[in-house]
C-alpha cells in the first residue's frame, strides 16, 4: 500500500513515512 501512495502522489508517500515514525 505505502508504494501504491508513493506512486499516486510524493507528498502521500513523505507523511505515510511520517506516520510510521
């Protein structure tokens, strides 16, 4: 799921990795 976020928009993937933290 997070590299199908990455793929549809950067800004989503950066806070789906913000989340994880």
């Amino acid at each position: 799921m997070g590299v199908f976020f990455e793929e549809t928009s950067p800004v989503f993937g950066v806070l789906y990795v913000f989340f994880w933290l």
